[in-house]
C-alpha cells in the first residue's frame, strides 16, 4: 500500500504546482467580448454646451440643535436668543417663596462667547440688548423663523428685563436680571396658581446694535453652559440661598433679509439665515451610463463674502434636490462637500448625477453653507448667467458605458 | 472499498476545492454557454471524451447510458483536474492554470443479468471561463486606468438514471436529468486616480430546467459479419435532449461609491440548448485492445436566449478515435490498463465567419489500488483557434486524476 501512496503523491504533486501558477491577463480575446466592452467618457458643461440655471432664496432652519446661540444685529440681519428653564425647586424654598419668607435679592445671567460677527467686530463694537418673559407656551423642538413670524412665541417688547450694563470679556458675558422678573419665574414654579406663568425668556438685540456675538449653546460635555444665577435672601436677614441653572433648552432666531445682489450674476448663501441656492444642468447623458466622477466646481467671490471670527468659509454643502425640499433625513441624501482650493469651491456629486439618472428627474443641487446652523456667515458664487462663463457652475463628468 | 483510499480521494478533492478561482479557456465561452463539457473524469479524459458504443463493467460511461448494463459492482468515481491553457494572438500571450473538483457519480448494478443498473451523480455540462484586462494610458484627470473582462460559471448537471438488457443483448439506458448553473460575465474598470470610483458591470443568466439522455448499444454484431480476431463489435447512440431552460437574467451596473446601484435590468428569459447526437463504434481486438470511434453533432445554430439566435455559433462535428489496453491472464486485475485516442472537432464557435476547430491528443492509465479499484490519471493536449484574423488560439493541456472504487453491494455475505 505504499507504493500506492507513492504513486498518488507523485501525480498530485505536480497538478498542485501548475495549478498555482498563472499570468496576469492580458489583453487576448479581446474583440471576440462584443457588447461587454466597454468606454471610458467624459461630460464637462462648459464645453458640452449645458444649458443651466441657477437661483438664491431663503429657507428656514429649525436652530435648536446648534451649538451655538447668536445675539445681535449686524449686515441686515438680526438674531435672537431663547431659553427655557427647569427649576425644580425644592419644597422647603417654594414654602419660603410662597410665605415671603425669602426674596430674590440679586440675579444675572452668565453666557461665554465664542465668536463675533462680522470678524472685525471687536469688544468696543457697539452692542445692545433686551430681555423679554414670554408670555405663552412653546417648544424648540422646529422653532425657526417662521414661527417666530408666525407669533408662536409673545412677549412684551416694551418691558426690558435687563439691569444695568453687560460685563463683557473675551470669554465671559454677565448681564443683572430685574429681580422681580426673576421672581416670577421662581414663584411659577412654586406656585402652580401663580400669574404671569413662565415660559422662558427671549433676549433680542437693541437698536444701535453693530455684531453679532456667537454664545456658547447647550452641549453634551456642559462646558460653557449658558447659565442663570438667582440668589435667594432670607426675610430674618439669616443666610442667602444661590441657586444656579442650565436651561433645558435653548434656541436661536436669525431674521433679515435675503442678501442683495444682482442675480443674474450672482448666487449666495447664508447661515442662520436659512439662504441657499439652488443650481440645475441639463445634463445629456445615456441612460445607463455608469458614474465614476462627477465633479461640481463653484466660483467664489470672495469680495463679497461676510463672515465671522470663526472663519469656517472654506468647505460648502451640496445637497441632492428632492421633490419638496433639500433634506437628508434619509441618509441617501447625506450632503456632499465642497472644498475651497482657491477661489473655486469643489467636490464630487457623482452619487446624485447616477440619481437623476436613475429617476429620470433632475431638479438640482441645492448649495448650503457646511455651518448653516452655527453663524451667519455669507458666501457669494458667480450664477449660471455670469457675463464670463468661465465663472458659471460648471459639472464634470467621467463615465463608463457599454460600446 | 478500502478506507485508506477513500481517504486519498478526500484530500485529494479537498486540496484541489482551493483552486476553482482561475482561468481556463478563453474569450471564446463567452458565446453561447461556453464550452460543451463532455467528460468529468481522467477515463473518459484518456479516450478522448468518447465511448458511447462502449459499455464497460469497470466505469460509469457518461456519453451513454445504456453503458451502465455492463457494470459488475457498484461504482463510485469523481476526478478532479488541472488546465494549462496558453492563450495568444498576433500581440500577446498568457499562461492560465486552474484545478478543480469536476464531479462525482455513483452507479449500482441491480441485475446484471438483465442489464439493470442505477446511476447517479451531478456532472459539469458547460463551462465560461475567461480573463482578459486592457491597461490604459490616459493624460486626462482620471490618469492611467484599466478595464478587466471575467467570464465564469457554467450548467451542471444532476442526474438519475438506469440501464436494461433487452432481448437479443440489446443495452439500452435512460437518464432524467436537472441542469442548472449560472453564467458571469464581468467587467471592472479602476483608476489609478483614487478619487474616480471604479465601475463594475456585471452580466448573469441563471438557466434551470429538466433533460434526458437516451442511449442504445447493440449486441456485438461481429457474430454476423465474422470479421476474424474482432469481438464484441458493437455500435452505440445516444441523445442528449434538453428542454427550454427557465434562465432568470440580471444586468447590473454600479460603482464604489454609496447609493450607486442600478439595476438596469432584471427578468427571466428562455434558454434553447439544442440536442446532442452521439453515434459510435467499438469492438475488441486481439482480447487486449477495445477500439473505438465517435462521432458527435450538436446543432448549435439553434440555440437561442429569449428567442435571439447568435451569428458566433455554427453546428458542432465532432470525431474520435482510440483505443483501451486491457491486460489479460492471470493477475490481470492488478495491472494498469492504458489508453489513448485523437480527436478533431468542428467546435460550436464561428467568430466573424471563421469557424473555430479543436484538434487534440489524450492519454491514460487506471492504476489498480485492489482488484476493483483504481486511481485513472488522464492527460489531453492540443489546440483551438488561430491567432490569425484577429482570433485567439489556444494551446491545452488537461491533466485529470480520478478514482473509481468498486464494491459488490446487495449480495448477502455468508454468516458462519
């Protein structure tokens, strides 16, 4: 039997070493492959002739999610800040409230600024503000400018609950708070038969106002949290009572008016206030062309840009263009980046090219700012009907198909 | 059947289960359904994918299943091969090896004095199997890039089937049988330049569906014409017949990058594989030598997918001729038998007019490991094509190694 098992080793041993042996392909057979060859094409729209349009307008943002709250005026536009508060308090100091046994004796409010707008906004910029109580219910879950607009939060404009100047720093803003605004609040939630109800407060800029300050919002980590501070003074003249609170929500509300520009030359976006464009190609392409680039190249006019200290101007989005809105709340339609290289804003939006290739409908990409929550920074583009149209969005393809 | 070769056998398969990604023929399978598979084991390697006047007691024939009456003992035989394929044209030239298991079949003897036996197993029919890559030199933006082509897969074959002795020994034989399998073909285009997603074609046609084989032998009919030192002169047919094969049918395209799926086009379609005709002739000379010729036709211009007939495919002749050496005489069963055969085939491929030809050599030995088993190795050399006229030639070896283990089933042992 070993000599069998000789023998069988003999012959597998060479079939193991040949079948581990082969050459890279090469081109042979080639031309006998027919429709499967395929060809390597290319699309551009400043030279394929691709009729374009491009426009600007405003949109809303619901900004409750942002990390940062902005206050002030400055470019045409304003922007507010409101807070709710949970205060909890406990029982033995709604007892002391209720039989007046305590009293606010001082309160303020302390926010830590982060950026200023416009960038050359500094601490001697002229800066002025009010605090309003709100006078109905709300919830910043979708609170945007429309709401505001639409009166879903009141107050009474005339009644300004700050006290004294503001002390501001670099990184520290501390404003005094009328005591018996603060006293309301804490008697609401002492007293639940107690009027006028809180429902937070709303700071709005002054007139005078030239900057815009980027505040630290609520965050996960609690680092510079906005903050209210109420001290509480017994009526025996024993011990104070200092209570501190985080809100329990926050938002902002950036209001203005769309950026005034000739627009046929011109398209623009601007965070906070919710102002995009919106760009479209007639694109000629086969049907079943496959994508492999796709990329949309913006040009800038940065004379025209307005941003802030935070100069987060460098990167775009492009946001594929549904039926009723530009949205990624399905992931499918997570927005692509635009990077500045230059004075040309690029990136590649080959998955939404394939799109509209598959849907058969192209409505466009909208064009957004990267930190449309967080500021109001302004960008400015040359539009589809730019009098050089070297300068107009421009689309460029590479793709694959059948021969 | 002894354990320690079946235990040969497993390792042998399992090492060779390792080597089915590869490349094996050429651009030509991708027309039709590829290479017409005729033979899975290192026998019927050796003569020539032949045999259907043959009806032998010592293997599964595959051409014929009236083959099976013959058989003594149940059966169990599987191989597994080895290409070596060199593929060239005018320009270039590549070396292609691949092993792969290639099938197993299990037969039984019911009767052997009417003939009857059971067979079994699941065997290739066809075979794609191609590579080929374009390199690409670009100054453009998407810098240098390729284009790779793929062709794989293939229809296999699950069969059930028996044979019966009529009067006068005419063998007959039937089988019912399941094809299915699936056809690739695949294209791949990547660029040096990162940022440009690579694009993937990819073409499959998915056939399943029912067919038979019918095969007849006649008794030796040497007694009629009294050729001298001739026996056993018989002469063999047998039909392979395949119905119209319910092939679901996918077209996708796509690239690397999310959400970029495009089903462009899926769907069902059917499949007309024409028939195959066997026809052959065998006898025995000088008691050593079993002679035998072949000849197969395969109308393979009606073929057809979804109705669409292909101008790439003509008809396909086929011819074989060769020889068995078996030894006689005392100690016979534990001697090698030899065989060898030449074959010329007119093959199913017409490419821009010109008909592709096949012209090959085979060659084997069955080494006995005990009186009713043995280890075959087959060997089959030879070339397809030309590399004129923008064709490709081929140039082939196959090496196929297999086992057949015997063993008397249902014969009730004595009990002392």
């Amino acid at each position: 039997m070993r000599l069998h098992y000789l023998k069988v080793f003999l012959f597998i041993l060479p079939l193991i070493i040949f079948a581990s042996c082969s050459d890279d392909p090469t081109s042979v057979g080639l031309s006998q492959l027919g429709d499967d060859l395929i060809n390597l094409k290319k699309y551009d729209t400043q030279t394929d002739s691709t009729y374009q349009t491009s426009t600007f307008y405003k949109s809303t943002f619901a900004l409750g999610s942002a990390s940062r709250l902005l206050l002030g005026k400055a470019d045409l536009v304003e922007s507010s800040i409101l807070f709710r508060f949970s205060y909890s308090l406990a029982d033995s100091v709604k007892t002391q409230l209720k039989n007046k046994t305590s009293y606010v004796s001082n309160a303020w409010m302390e926010l830590y600024p982060k950026y200023n707008f416009p960038a050359k906004a500094s601490l001697t910029t002229p800066f002025y503000f009010r605090l309003h109580s709100i006078n109905q219910d709300w919830t910043v879950s979708g609170f945007n400018a429309d709401s505001l607009a639409a009166g879903k939060v009141t107050y009474d404009a005339s009644t300004n609950y700050v006290s004294g100047n503001a002390s501001a720093t670099d990184t520290t803003f501390v404003f005094y708070i009328d005591k018996t605004a603060a006293t309301n609040w804490l008697m609401s939630d002492a007293d639940t038969s107690f009027y006028p109800r809180d429902y937070g407060m709303i700071l709005t800029p002054a007139a005078g106002t030239q900057k815009i300050i980027e505040f630290q919002a609520l965050n996960s980590s609690s680092s510079d949290e906005p903050s209210l501070t109420i001290v509480l003074s017994k009526t025996n003249g024993y011990d104070n009572d200092t209570l501190t609170f985080t809100p329990a929500s926050d938002t902002h509300v950036v209001t203005g008016d769309i950026p005034s520009l000739n627009k046929q030359e011109y398209i623009a976006i601007q965070s906070g206030l919710a102002v995009e464009s919106l760009i479209k190609f007639n694109l000629n392409l086969p049907l079943h062309a496959v994508i492999n680039y796709a990329e949309l190249d913006l040009t800038a006019d940065t004379t025209k840009f307005l941003y802030g200290s935070d100069t987060t101007t460098t990167t775009v989005y492009a946001i594929y263009y549904s039926k009723d809105s530009a949205t990624w709340a399905n992931a499918e339609y997570d927005p692509i980046t635009l990077t500045k290289s230059g004075k040309i804003y690029s990136g590649n939006i080959a998955s939404y090219v394939k799109k509209w290739l598959n849907t058969s409908n192209n409505l466009g990409v909208v064009i957004r700012p990267s930190d449309y929550l967080d500021s109001v920074n302004k960008l400015v583009f040359k539009g589809s009907n730019a009098v050089n149209y070297l300068e107009r969005p421009r689309l460029k393809i590479t793709y694959t198909i059948n021969k | 059947m002894k354990f320690n070769s079946f235990r040969i056998a497993i390792v042998i398969v399992s090492i060779f289960s390792g080597f089915v990604v590869a490349q094996n023929s050429s651009t030509y399978t991708r027309n039709g359904i590829g290479d017409v598979e005729n033979s899975y084991s290192a026998r019927s390697l050796g003569i020539g994918e032949a045999g259907s006047a043959i009806s032998d007691a010592d293997f599964i024939n595959m051409i014929n299943p009236a083959g099976w009456s013959g058989l003594r003992t149940s059966r169990l035989e599987f191989g597994v091969n080895f290409s070596g394929l060199t593929v060239e044209d005018n320009n270039n030239k590549s070396y292609f090896g691949k092993g792969q298991f290639t099938g197993i079949t299990l037969a039984f003897p019911v009767s052997t004095k009417y003939g009857i036996a059971l067979a079994m197993g699941i065997v290739p029919y066809s075979n794609v199997s191609y590579k080929s890559k374009q390199y690409m030199t670009s100054t453009g933006d998407e810098g240098n890039y390729n284009i790779s082509y793929e062709g794989s897969g293939g229809l296999n074959k699950l069969f059930l089937g028996t044979s019966l002795k009529l009067f006068n020994d005419f063998e007959l034989g039937a089988t019912l049988e399941y094809i299915s399998g699936d056809l690739n073909y695949n294209t791949q285009i990547t660029f040096e330049n990162t940022n440009i997603a690579s694009a993937n074609y990819e073409r499959s046609v998915k056939p399943k569906g029912v067919g038979t084989t019918l095969g007849l032998i006649t008794p030796d009919i040497n007694s009629l014409l009294g050729i001298k030192n001739i026996k056993n002169l018989k002469v063999g047919f047998s039909a392979d017949i395949i119905g119209k094969l319910s092939s679901d049918t996918l077209l996708i395209s796509y690239t690397t990058y999310k959400y970029s799926a495009d089903t462009a086009n899926l769907g069902s379609a059917d499949m007309k594989v024409p028939y195959r005709l066997n026809f052959g002739l065998s006898f025995i000379y000088s008691d050593n030598y079993q002679i035998f010729a072949d000849y197969t036709y395969q109308p393979w211009t009606n073929y057809s997918l979804n109705n669409a007939k292909y101008s790439t495919l003509r008809d396909l002749n086929k011819f074989t001729a060769g020889f068995e050496y078996h030894p006689t005489g005392p100690g016979s069963g534990m001697k090698t038998i030899w065989r060898g055969a030449l074959g010329y085939e007119q093959t199913q491929y017409n490419i821009d007019g010109n008909g592709i030809n096949k012209f090959f050599v085979s060659g084997g030995f069955s080494l006995p490991l005990s009186p009713e088993n043995t280890m075959d190795i087959g060997l089959q050399a030879g070339f397809i094509g030309k590399k004129e006229v923008g064709l490709v030639r081929e140039n082939f070896i196959n090496l196929s190694a297999g086992f057949s283990f015997g063993e008397i089933w249902f014969f009730r042992s004595d009990k002392y």
